[in-house]
C-alpha cells in the first residue's frame, strides 16, 4: 500500500504514516489493533518490530491489548471529561470578567494551542552566541495542524513568538501565510516548501490532480502547473532547481521526472527506477525505499542528485547522482545502519553538505559533496553531548540513537537529542531535549543546553536565525 492508501483506511494523514516510518511519531494507541490487521501482524509485532513464529495465542494476546486500551481509554476520557469541565467554568468566568469566552472557544475549535505552555532551558556550554526557532505541538495530535513558535537565544531565554503557526508536510508557516496561499488554489493544501523568493505550494484535489504554484514572499503567484498523471500514477514532490520546477511522480517500481521550464511552460519527462539509480554498484536498492524529500533534491546540469535515507531491510544513508538525458547512473554511495538528518545546498559554491546520523553511538558525520558529481570533498565529526549518552545508562537502553530535528546555515549545524535519562515521570509530567550547536567548519560543540517543556507537547521543528545579514 501508499501511505496514502494506509492513511485513508486508518482515517489518518499520510504525512503521519511518513511520520510512523521515518520514526519521527508513534501510532496513536487506538490504531494498534487496526493497523495490525491491516498489516497482517499482531500487535505485538508491530510493537517488537519482529516477527513471531509462534501466533498460537494471537487471540489471547489480542483480548488482552483490547482490554489494556479499553481501561486506558476510559481513564483517557474521564480526565478529558474533568479537564474540559474545569475549561468550560474558566471560559464562562472570563466571559462575565471580560466577554471573551466565545472567541476562546472559537479559536480552541480551529486546532490552536490556547495557552502555550513555557519552554524552560538550562544551559550548559556557551561559547557561541546562538538564535534558533523551536516549534512546538500536542503530541500525538497529528499532523496539518497549528502549533506554536517560540524563539530562543544564547542565553538560555525561550520566548513565545506566534501561536497559530500552520504545519504543512515539511513546513510550518504564520496562519496569515497559510491563509493566503489556500486562497490560491480550491485544492487542500498539503505541502508549503520556503524558496529564495517566496513559496512553492503543492494542492491536492479530490479529482486526483494537482496544482503546484510558485509565489513571491507576498503570497501573489508567480507560476503555476496543472499535474494529473496517468492512470495509476501517483505524485510524489515538487521542487526548484536551476530555474525550472520538477515534479516527482510514481507508478509501482517506476519514477517519473517532470521538467518544466517557468518561462515558457514547456515540459520534459524522463523515467527511472532502482537499478538504474544504483547503476553498476551492485546495490540492492528498492526504489520504494525512499521518500524522495524534495528540500533533499536538486538538479545540476541534467544531473539528478538526492541525499537521502533509504528504508528496506535496514537503514542507509545514500547519495545519488543520475543523468538525466543519457538515462544512467553517475555515482551511488551508502552508509549502512545509517540516516540522512539534514540537507543543505550551496548554490554560489556548488557545494551540498548532508548531516547523517551513523547510530550505534557513533559521532554525527557532516560531509561536504561536489553538488554534481556528489564526491566527498571534506567529512566532519560531531561528537555526542555527554547528557545524552547516559541514556545507554537508564531505563530506556538502546543500541542506537535517535535525532528529531536538525538544522544548518552557514557556520553552525544545530540538533535536537532525545533526552531519555533526563526525562521526568510522575506529577509533574515534564519532558525534556538535549539541544546543541556545533561549529561547522571543525565539528567543536559552541552551545548546549537542555530544553524542559510539559510532557503532553513535543518539539518538531528547528532552525537556526539569520544572523549578520547571512
């Protein structure tokens, strides 16, 4: 199945399958068992990651989980029943003080964070002066949302700069942005991607088409194409590259490439699929693998380059270059047990550098490509903050680490840890994340602290500030 096909049988967002894949979220606790039966597998397969030989007692077990998140469930609802009560009595007093109830009640209707809670921060190292932005959602709360914004500096201090911001597949953008950019198109919009001058907005509709358009900082368009593939064809992506717009689309095993010139709308296709990405490597590489992130593409003088991560029997960092016009591969080069954390292309030196995650509690890696031949130019580590790993230590023990969040701009590379050991339990319901900045150039961590936040709200998006006018 896509993970469109998955996602409308479970009543969810594709963006949150792609979310269960890349394991950035969890299912909720009452898909398990629906999820399981659609996969064929018990729930706690789904749970282990592996599969039984023995499924004699399925039904046992079964009865049991059922069971399980029928009592939570209740206990769910019955502190939803409780906390709603104590929201509506609030509500009603502040209507008697100052008339404002009926516009909170409007606003908690559209999906927004009422009153967003404080992120605290510790700081450990400062060597650097750092300004990043951290966003921050419900969690579990699924995807095509509003979440709330805040901005951090050097010193520790965490402000709230907008609650409605809207989160699309890749981007969170301001509510007055997204309110703009739906008005282009009668389509729903699913994914927002930041460009040089504006906005490339992708519109999916119940026809089965597609708008992509192409706007400048103002929300006015600047382009749009019209997309409906064949029958069975399905669109993946869209992204800018050397002045022309490329659409990514798929039918089974087969990728379909759309070149189309902004200028005079004319269009070029080019077709491949796994062993032609893999050219003579030998690599087994099932082209279903990947996700095919549009920020994580460019083209370079008729040359297809990704970075990206490759799900199959296991995890692999890969960087690929294909030729377009003579249909064969130029290089392909994977780190296995690995993952692709962050892109970032250089356009005014020709110059990719990708963070991969090695896992196994190795050192990041931050290599800088030629952004056309994708040969290594120059690899830099980036050791682990000591915080994280006494997570080896604790409860949560694990063969690997996890990254959630990633940026870089021109001299810093900023990551977002799971802070498993620092996490709280018990009244206070507090969760926490390792945060560090490293300089680029030599892989030396220049700030590091630790971020603390209620526990029912997760951080899912990260950057770093323009600094100097970079």
């Amino acid at each position: 199945m896509t993970q469109r096909e998955l996602a409308e049988q479970l009543h969810v967002s594709d963006r949150a399958v792609s979310k269960w894949e890349r394991g950035a979220g969890l299912p909720d606790p009452s898909l398990m068992i629906q999820l399981s039966d659609l996969l064929g597998i018990t729930v706690n397969e789904l749970l282990t990651g592996a599969r039984r030989a023995d499924r004699a007692d399925w039904s046992d077990g079964r009865r049991e989980v059922q069971d399980a998140v029928a009592l939570f469930y209740r206990h769910v609802r019955r502190r939803a029943r409780q906390l709603r009560g104590r929201i509506i009595a609030g509500a009603c007093a502040a209507a008697l003080l100052a008339g404002g109830a009926a516009l909170a009640l409007t606003k908690a209707g559209e999906g927004r964070i009422l009153f967003p809670p404080d992120i605290q921060c510790e700081v450990h190292q400062r060597e650097e002066p750092v300004e990043l932005l951290l966003e921050l959602d419900r969690r579990l709360n699924g995807v095509y949302d509003y979440l709330c914004g805040y901005e951090l500096d050097g010193s520790g201090q965490v402000t709230l700069r907008d609650r409605s911001l809207w989160s699309s597949y890749t981007e969170a953008v301001p509510e007055a942005v997204y309110q703009a950019l739906r008005k282009l198109d009668p389509g729903t919009v699913t994914v927002i991607d930041r460009t040089e001058a504006g906005y490339l907005v992708s519109c999916y509709r119940d026809d089965g088409s597609w708008a992509v358009i192409e706007t400048d900082r103002a929300q006015q368009e600047k382009f749009r194409y019209e997309w409906k593939g064949a029958e069975g064809e399905e669109f993946c992506t869209a992204f800018l590259s050397q002045g022309e717009l490329y659409l990514l689309s798929r039918q089974g095993d087969e990728r379909f490439l759309t070149a189309v010139d902004r200028e005079d709308g004319e269009e070029r296709r080019y077709r491949f699929n796994g062993q032609s990405l893999a050219g003579e490597t030998g690599a087994e590489s099932r082209i279903g693998g990947f996700l095919f992130d549009g920020r994580q593409m460019w083209v370079r003088d008729g040359v297809l380059c990704f970075a990206q991560t490759h799900y199959g029997e296991g995890t692999r960092a890969v960087w690929a270059a294909y030729d377009l016009e003579e249909g064969r591969a130029r290089s392909f080069h994977a780190l296995e047990g690995a993952e692709v954390m962050a892109v970032r292309q250089e356009p005014e030196t020709g110059r990719v550098l990708v963070l991969v995650n090695p896992m196994g509690y190795a050192p990041l890696e931050l290599y800088t490509l030629d952004g056309g031949t994708l040969e290594v130019l120059e690899k830099v580590e980036l050791a682990l903050p000591s915080e994280y790993l006494t997570r080896r230590d604790s409860l949560y023990q694990a063969e690997h680490y996890s990254l959630f969040e990633a940026d870089m701009d021109g001299r810093q590379v900023a990551v977002l840890f799971g802070d498993a050991a620092g996490r709280k339990s018990g009244e206070d319901g507090c969760a926490s994340e390792i945060l560090v900045v490293y300089d680029r150039s030599d892989g030396r961590m220049v700030w590091r602290g630790r971020l603390s936040y209620p526990g029912e709200y997760e951080i899912q998006g990260l950057s770093l500030l323009p600094r100097d006018g970079a």
